[in-house]
C-alpha cells in the first residue's frame, strides 16, 4: 500500500512539472513527498470527527487530503494560487470536497478563523512570527503538529542552560508545552532543503498564563540580546534605560501619581535589581519562575516594559 501512495504522489509532482509549475523555495515551497511521514502527522494530531484543521501551506495537498478523511473541515491557508489550484483540482468530485475551505493569502496577514487543531509543514522563513501569532490567537485551539527546521524546533524546547536555550524558548514555553515528536530527514521533500527537519506539538496552556504577554516580551528581549550578560549589565545600556524612564513616566501620567523630581532610573533599576537578588543572574539560566518574579519586581516599581 505505501507504494502504491508513493506512486500516486509522484503522479501528481509530474503532472505539476508538465504543467511548468516549479516549486518556489524563496517561500519555502518544499512538499512532503513521503506518504509514510504524512501518515505518521496525521496519526500524530489525533484528529477527531469533530475537528475544524487549519493547514498552512497545503501546497499540492499531500496532507489536505489524509485531514480531510478525517475531519469535519480542513481551512486551508495558501498563498500560491498556482498550487490552490491544484489542490482544488485534487479533491473536486470527491466526497470530501465540501469539507475544504481555502484562504489565498499570507498567513501572517490574515485573521484566522476558528480552529481545532492545526497540523501543517510550514515555510520555515515564517516559523517564529507564526507559532505567536498561533498561541496568541483566541479562542484557544487543542494543539498545533507543525514541521520546523530542527534547529528551530530544539530551540523551542530548550531548557536553561542549554547551548540553545534562548528568548524563543522561554516566551514559547511560557505559552505551551513543548515535545518534539519526531525527526525527518531532508530527502523527503521535494526539492529537498538545505536541512533537516523536526515536527514538533504545541499545546497552548489553558487557561494561560495570567501574565501581560507584551510586558514579558519586553522583559525577555532585553535579558537575552547578550544571554551571557548579567541582568545588571544588560539593563544598563543607554537605550533600555530611556525606554523604561519614558513608560515609567507615561505610567506615572495615566494613573495621576507625581514623577519624582530628581528621576535616577539607572540607581531605580540597581535597586530592584539588588533587591531580587538578580542583578549577577544571567538570561541563559534563568527559567519561567526567575523571569516571572522580576517581571513582578519591576512592575510593582511601576517601571514598564510595553
């Protein structure tokens, strides 16, 4: 039975190379050619009869169709008209054709609709705004089975400590739990990539985090642009300091309490720093808990990061 899938998939890369439709890999146009891999995602996502999917870029679509088997919708998110077409072309005259909806467009400049689950092999040129514009969106979806460069995805799943570990680990996992499900290698796509790939679950925390996501990613940008700095080094650098004094007096401003006459934000930011018992603390080894707490400090100072 692989085999026969694997011959019907190669038809269908033929017929696309005879209509002169060349995959484009400047955005990220790399089809999953492997219907044994393909499988394996689907099985993965646990797809229920009652699923909405979202799939972004479904490109000839090798997965649409194993989704649509299994769902009650799969929207379908493309921004290359020639392969909407061809995935329209696919599933027309089947049963499942009622069950496809399709968004042309660039994902990251459309507002998704409600989904389930979200099972796809994204472009990976838009791997990290994607998975925040996914684990921002509301409501809530059930998880996200995504391919990633493996690079990116051991990123994500990074602990402190580690080479890897940095901003993207922890603003992800601050949002969902993170497992790497399983490694695929580079020849089962088509045309392969430069790299190897990983896929990668993603289950949004719920309910979240009762955190201000904005002001944590304030926070976590300035901790890690140097992650082998101390925290007091980091905060000392000219431009971080105007910025905090510039929210810290719009702050002051929105809920009518006076700005001290003889501002000093760089001794404000020392002694909330000492007081934390953070100041020698460096990004690379600091966990959810370490940044959640000085976030605390330092808004409870009144002192902004949004």
């Amino acid at each position: 039975m692989p085999k026969i899938r694997a011959a019907k998939l190669s038809r269908v890369h033929n017929n696309i190379e005879k209509q002169g439709i060349l995959f484009n890999t400047n955005i990220g146009q790399h089809i999953l050619k492997n219907p044994l891999i393909i499988q394996k995602i689907v099985e993965k996502a646990a797809i229920r009869p009652t699923d909405v999917v979202l799939e972004i870029g479904p490109g000839t679509g090798n997965m649409t169709v194993k989704m649509l088997e299994k769902s009650k919708k799969v929207i379908a998110c493309e921004v290359d008209t020639r392969m909407v077409a061809e995935l329209q072309k696919r599933v027309q005259g089947t049963e499942n054709r009622s069950k496809l909806q399709v968004i042309i467009g660039d994902v990251l400049k459309t507002d998704l609709p409600f989904f389930d689950l979200c099972v796809a092999n994204i472009p990976y040129q838009i791997s990290s705004p994607l998975v925040f514009k996914l684990l921002l969106h509301r409501p809530l979806f059930r998880c996200a089975v995504l391919m990633f460069q493996r690079e990116f995805a051991e990123r994500l799943v990074a602990k402190p400590g580690d080479k890897l570990y940095c901003r993207l680990s922890v603003n992800t996992q601050l949002l969902a739990r993170v497992d790497i499900l399983m490694k695929v290698g580079k020849n089962n796509f088509k045309p392969p990539p430069k790299v190897e790939s990983s896929v990668v679950r993603l289950e949004p925390r719920n309910p979240p985090p009762p955190i201000n996501y904005q002001e944590w990613d304030g926070l976590t940008r300035i901790a890690f642009v140097r992650k082998n700095k101390t925290l007091s080094a980091a905060f000392k650098q000219t431009a971080v300091l105007t910025l905090l004094e510039k929210n810290f007096k719009l702050h002051c401003s929105l809920n009518d309490k006076p700005i001290p006459e003889e501002l000093d934000m760089k001794k404000m930011v020392d002694d909330i720093l000492q007081k934390a018992q953070a100041e020698d603390t460096r990004a690379r080894s600091m966990d959810m808990d370490d940044f959640i707490r000085i976030l605390h400090a330092f808004n409870s100072a009144g002192i902004h990061f949004s």
